[in-house]
C-alpha cells in the first residue's frame, strides 16, 4: 500500500463523526435525487407508458352496421399507414342502473371476446373478462365514478329486451379509453335485438401518429375502403391523450420545488463538511508536506477522503432511492394504468455521477488552499480562531441576564461569520421544506374541500322493491315536479345547514365552440358550495359565474357581457365573477334559474345538494331526510368524498422528501458543532478548569447554535410560504386554473411562529449529540490539545 493510500485510510478512520456525515448527507441527497428524478421522469408521461403498454389505439373509429359488413371493416386494416388493427367490435349505448338503482348516464358498450390483441390490450384492475351471458366488465379510469369492490354486484340494464340483469365480473382499465364497459359479444347482441347492433367498432394503430394532420391522414386513408355511409365518427388519442394527462402535470412544479431544495442543501451541507474537516486538519497538512508529500498529493489525499464515504453513501442512496419509488409509484400505476417500476438507470447514472462530482469540486477547492500553505506556516496554524474574532459579540452577549455558559455559546457563530451563514442556509432550507410541505398539503386539501363542499345529494326515489324491474328510459335525472315542497322539507329538516338545487342544461356561447353544461341554481346558500377567485356570487337572472379555463377560452374578463344561446333562444348576460370550478375542466357556466327560463320555461331543479351543521351526523341526518321527503317524492343519500389519488401522491411526497431535507439540516449542525467542539477543545478545558460543569458544558454548546436555528428558522419560513404560494399558483396554472384565496392563504400567524421555531428544533437536535461529547471531554485530554 503506497504512503498516499495509507494517508486516505488513516483520515477516513481517525474522523469518524465527518466520515459518517458525508456518508449519510451523501446518501440522504442521492435518495431524494434519485426519488424526485425518477417521479419526474415518471410523471413526464405516465399517459404515454400505459399506451405503449397497452397498444393503444391511435384511433377509435365507429361505423354505422347497416353501411357496411364485417368482412369489409376487416379488410381496412390493409389501408395506407395501418400498422395494426383489432375489431370490428359490437357497440351499443346502453343505460345501466346499479344495484342501489341509482341510474347511470348512457354508456358506451363493446362486445369483445377477450381483453388481449394487436390493438388496445385492456389492462384487468380486478376480477376477470366476461365470458358468458349476463356478465360485464366495468371500465375505470373514465367517465364513469367507481365506487370500490365493483366485482360480484348486480346491476341492470334498463332499455335491451329480454334478461336485463348483469353481474360484473371485472373492472378493466383502456388506455384508448375505448369503452366504458364491455361484454361478450354474444351479449351484446343480445341486448341489441333482433336488428343486431346498430355501429361496429375498430381500433387502429398508424405507423405515423404523432401529430393531428399524421392521425388525420390515416383517418382519411381509412374512410376511402368503406362505402361513404359507413364511417359514423372517430376520436384520436390525442384528444385522449390531452384530457388524460391534464392532472400528470400538477407534479412537475411540486417535484421542481423540492429538488432545488435538496440539491442546494446538499451543496451546502456536503461543502461546509468538507470544508470544515480540512480546515481543522491544517496542521496535519503542514506535517505531511514536511514529510515530503507534495501539494498535489496533499490534494489527491483529502479529495480521497472525502469520496470514499460519499461514494459509499450515493451506493446506498441510490439503492434507497429506488426502493422509495416503487410503492409511491405504485399509486401512480395504479391510478393510470402502468405498471412501472420506477428505476431509471439513467437517472442513477446522472445522480451518483453529479453528486461526487459536487464532492470532488468542493473536495479539491478547499484542499487545494491548505496545499498552497508553506509547511513552517501549516506547522503554525491552530485550530481556534484568530484573537479578538467575535470579541465584540462575547461582550455584546455578557449583558445579558442569563448564565455565563449561556453568554459564551451564543457568541460562537459570530467567530465563525462564514460558517455561521451556511449553516443558516442549511438550517433556513430545512425549515423552508418543512413550511412548505404543510402549506402544500392544507392547500391541497382545500381543494379537494371545495370540490366536497355537500354532505348529502337529495334526488327522485331509486330504491326498488325485491325482484322489482327498474322503469325503462334514459338515466338521466328527471326534473322534480314540486320542487318549492323539497325546499320547504330541506329548510325544516333539523340539522340543514344550507342546501341548493341545481338544473342541468346545454347552452352554447359567442366565441366558443360546443355546448357547455349550464347549472341553473336556486335557493338562498348557493354561494356556499363555491369559492370565488374574483368578481361577485349571483345576485339575479342575467347573470354567470364561469371559471378561468372558460375566460380564457371567449378571450373575457369578469365584468363583460357574453350571449348565450340556449334551444335557439340568445340571452345577454354578464359575467359577474370567476369561481373555482373544475367540473367539466372549467368550461361550465353556473347561472340563475330564472335566466335559462326564458328559453326553458319548465326548467326546474333535478338535484338538490344539501349541507349538515356541524355536529350533526351525515349518515342519521340522511335516513330522517328520506322519511321526510317521501311524500314529496324524493330521496336523500349521504354523498361519499373519496380522497384524490394526485393529492395522495403529493402528501406521500411531501412528507418524505421534507423528512429527508431536514435530516440533512440536522446533520449539517451536527457536522458543524463537532467542528467547533474540536476546535475549542482548548477553551473547553480551560472552561471546567475553572469550574464548569458538565450540565453548563452541554448548555453552552446547545446555545452556540440558537443564533443559527432562530435565524434559520425565520428565513426558511418566509422562503416556504413564498415557495408554497409559488408552486400552488404553477400546479394550477398548468392546468389552466387561477385559485380562491382561501386555497393561497394557509398560515396564520401561530402556524409561522411554529415553522419560524422549527429551525430552532433542527438545530438543537443536531447539536444534541455534540454536547453530549462535550460535557463528557476530561479535563486534562482538553488541557494537552492545541
């Protein structure tokens, strides 16, 4: 073994606290490198990895039965740019009633054999394909609601002849969205009738589908091998992909925010460890190079030092890292389908690679100023600061009405300016991540309680008696022919808090395309149920409330007027205010009843919303409506708010990366006082020389990092609510949203006097350790240091 590797051997071993620190702010930092880089990687297209998964269909195609033969619709798939195709598919709208008898909105039904083939490979959530009469499989991830454990119950459909009750079997997940529910296709025809289905169903895969005009051509190229009748309507993915990966964008702010946190920690925390451990080496430094190692071996040994327990901690980072992924990312798979592992190796590559190139950086500059010290110079430097540095702070400090050890440990940082300040930093950065993810996380729940504002829905009766066949028709609900009696059983009801009814229609508006959903409210709390980002609630008919997606899209400002045209008939009105609103993806208007009446004059609510007081129990609160309401001819059932699995992925993200930052801050203190205890082993000798005990020793080194842990505390305060502020607004935004104050403004002033004291807490915790060594130093070992 060469004299140089016995040198990196030795300091690796004899500093062990610095050893362990680097180790461990190593690895702590490459796990959340490597956790945030692959959630990021993961959520740049989680919608695009299930449709490669899966073979999704580039294009989903209906065609009228009675234009065209299933041979003719096989033979497509030899048309220009057809790389793949599956079907043709029996298709039929059905309307499904659960076993609540709750009816469900019309749903698209494929009659498919099997969930496999060339094209659109249907993932199975649970339970298994149907295969014979009376079976369906229910897709998720859609437009249709699930509520879970679908497999085994009894639903029905209300409009096919013959036996109308179906079992499901399973519940499935379609990239393409091809479907919102499939059975045999012997089934399907069943429920079609003598006439059989009415369209067929293809799904195709183009060799070019990247762009619209690529899936267009392909379209076109389709269309020419089929009779001009026969083609009825197609959808693209990338219309599919557009609505679907809406929400996957909401991670890349949050994900950004955190690693900017973790990686200028660990440039803080990793140089002041390396950084602090040559300085105090200084001597050791002089002797080698009188021993006759030169500057550059100097160099190459304390930069070795410092790689191998960082190199041992990127191993384990990385190794941990990935295994953090996998159950968080799990959520994410289970919410879009995929069945990613997470592990990017590029991703290890890129991490490991950039944080012992930051080691080495940080390693090399420091060391290389100590190589530059002559050895007599080297031989003469102490490991104290120079006299009279801090002085004036140690006097500043002895006014004060408190012990004298307490006096001495408050003036430390101020020997030490350069280092006081990074650790500051590290400190600020941990209290930064801790405000923020509490920040983040109340606001995400406020939206999640904006969206979840009612506690009970009050609909027309649905329950029906044992073997009782449900009424045919569609499922939408129908209007309530009195509803001024529900309103009046609502507000007697003990323990209302407020309700609203709502009428649901379709009306369109200058300057956008397509229908929008028009909610006609009425009663007197409507204004409860929605948070207003700017602008005014509904006071009279001529008036709406839309949100920013809408503005945005008719190019209007809260203030302008906009006609809507509802069954021919155009309306005037003026939007008075702009409201969080995510149904529909914000493109709805909420509106008076009385301003869609002049084009609906039977118009009149459908569904009625209602709020308990608080205390009251939702579930007992619903059965007495129900009692009440059954001679008016309606039904109360207690709304169930299922958390959103986005807002789950985010918390669980939040609360680990912000564990790992502030570990690191802790060990950033640790480091630090370690170094000073060493570097004031002197004075500390002195100290119980003339007297202190060990119970002052631990306190006047406790105290050295309060000055630190207060200022700490108060910046990285300011810097969460600023970040959380920040990446809230961008979360929203990127989704095309403006959010309500309420959702902004989270913390009071004793939540900020909490995270202004929670560097205080990371600070002491790191010191803890360190006091405890020095309370325990002899006196004499303490008196024989230089």
């Amino acid at each position: 073994m060469s004299a140089l590797a016995r040198v990196v051997r030795a300091g690796v071993g004899r500093r062990r606290v610095q050893t362990i620190v680097v180790g461990l702010v190593v690895m702590i930092a490459v796990t959340s490198a490597v956790l945030g880089g692959s959630l990021m990687v993961a959520s740049q297209g989680p919608f695009d990895r299930a449709f490669s998964q899966q073979q999704g269909a580039h294009l989903t195609a209906q065609f009228n039965a009675a234009a065209v033969t299933e041979a003719q619709l096989t033979a497509t798939a030899s048309a220009a740019g057809v790389a793949a195709s599956a079907g043709p598919f029996p298709n039929a709208q059905l309307n499904l009633i659960s076993a609540t008898g709750d009816p469900i909105p019309p749903v698209n039904v494929v009659g498919r054999a099997d969930a496999g083939g060339a094209v659109d490979r249907v993932s199975l959530v649970e339970g298994r394909w149907a295969t014979a009469p009376g079976e369906i499989v229910l897709a998720t991830g859609g437009r249709m609601q699930l509520p879970p454990q679908m497999v085994g119950r009894q639903w029905t459909v209300s409009d096919a002849p013959g036996s109308r009750a179906v079992t499901v079997v399973g519940v499935a997940r379609s990239a393409s969205r091809t479907a919102d529910a499939w059975t045999t296709p012997a089934q399907l025809a069943a429920w079609a009738g003598p006439d059989g289905p009415r369209t067929y169903q293809m799904l195709y895969r183009f060799t070019t589908a990247g762009t619209a005009e690529q899936v267009q051509a392909g379209r076109t190229a389709v269309e020419a091998t089929v009779p001009a009748a026969a083609f009825a309507s197609a959808v693209s993915w990338l219309d599919v992909r557009r609505d679907a990966t809406g929400e996957t964008l909401l991670l890349v702010p949050f994900l950004i925010a955190f690693g900017m946190l973790g990686v200028v920690m660990a440039v803080l925390i990793i140089g002041n460890v390396i950084a602090g451990a040559v300085s105090t080496a200084t001597r050791r430094i002089g002797i080698l190079k009188a021993l006759g190692f030169t500057p550059a071996q100097v160099v190459r040994a304390y930069v070795g030092q410092a790689l191998i327990p960082a190199t041992v901690g990127a191993a384990l980072g990385v190794v941990a890292g990935n295994l953090l992924t996998v159950p968080i990312l799990a959520q994410t798979n289970q919410l879009y389908g995929t069945n990613d592992n997470g592990v990017a190796l590029w991703v290890d590559a890129v991490v490991v690679g950039g944080a012992l190139t930051i080691v080495a950086v940080t390693a090399l500059a420091a060391s290389a100023r100590a190589g530059r010290l002559r050895s007599v110079d080297a031989l003469a430097v102490g490991r104290t600061p120079r006299p009279g540095r801090g002085q004036w702070a140690a006097r500043l400090t002895s006014r004060l009405p408190i012990s004298r050890p307490v006096t001495l440990g408050l003036a430390h940082p101020f020997a030490r300016p350069v280092r006081a300040v990074s650790i500051v930093a590290a400190i600020a950065f941990g209290a930064a991540a801790v405000t923020f993810a509490v920040g983040l996380g109340t606001s995400l729940n406020r939206v999640q309680e904006v969206e979840d504002i009612a506690d009970v829905q009050v609909g027309a009766p649905h329950r029906m008696a044992p073997g009782e066949q449900p009424p045919p028709g569609p499922g939408k609900p129908q209007p309530f022919d009195d509803p001024a009696a529900i309103e009046k059983v609502i507000a007697a009801q003990a323990g209302t808090g407020g309700y609203m009814g709502v009428a649901r229609s379709e009306v369109t508006a200058s300057g956008i395309t397509g229908e929008l959903d028009a909610v006609a409210v009425t009663g007197p709390d409507s204004a409860r149920y929605y948070r207003m980002v700017s602008g005014t609630w509904l006071t009279g008919p001529g008036q709406i409330v839309v949100s920013t997606p809408f503005l945005t899209a008719a190019g209007k400002r809260v203030g302008d007027s906009i006609v809507l045209t509802d069954s021919g008939v155009d309306t005037t009105v003026t939007i008075v205010g702009e409201a969080f609103n995510t149904d529909n993806d914000g493109m709805q208007v909420v509106t008076d009843i009385a301003t869609l009446r002049a084009a609906e004059p039977e118009l009149a609510p459908s569904m009625y919303y209602v709020s308990v007081e608080s205390g009251t129990d939702v579930g007992t609160y619903a059965e007495a409506l129900t009692t009440a309401l059954e001679p008016v001819g309606a039904a109360a059932d207690r709304l169930n708010h299922q958390p959103d699995g986005m807002i789950i992925i985010v918390n669980a993200l939040t609360g680990l990366l912000s564990l790992m930052l502030m570990v690191v801050a802790g060990l950033g203190v640790l480091n630090t006082v370690v170094l000073e205890t060493r570097e004031r082993v002197h004075d500390l000798g002195v100290h119980k020389a003339l007297g202190m005990t060990p119970r002052q020793t631990t306190a006047m080194v406790i105290a050295s990092v309060v000055v630190t842990g207060l200022l700490g505390g108060a910046v990285g305060a300011a810097v969460g609510v600023w970040l959380q502020r920040t990446v809230i607004t961008e979360m929203a935004g990127s989704v095309g949203f403006r959010l309500p104050d309420s959702v902004l403004d989270v913390y009071g002033s004793v939540d900020l006097l909490f995270f202004g004291l929670a560097g205080l807490v990371i600070a002491v915790v790191g010191a803890l350790l360190p006091a405890g060594w020095a309370a325990k130093t002899r006196v004499a070992v303490a008196l024989r240091t230089e």
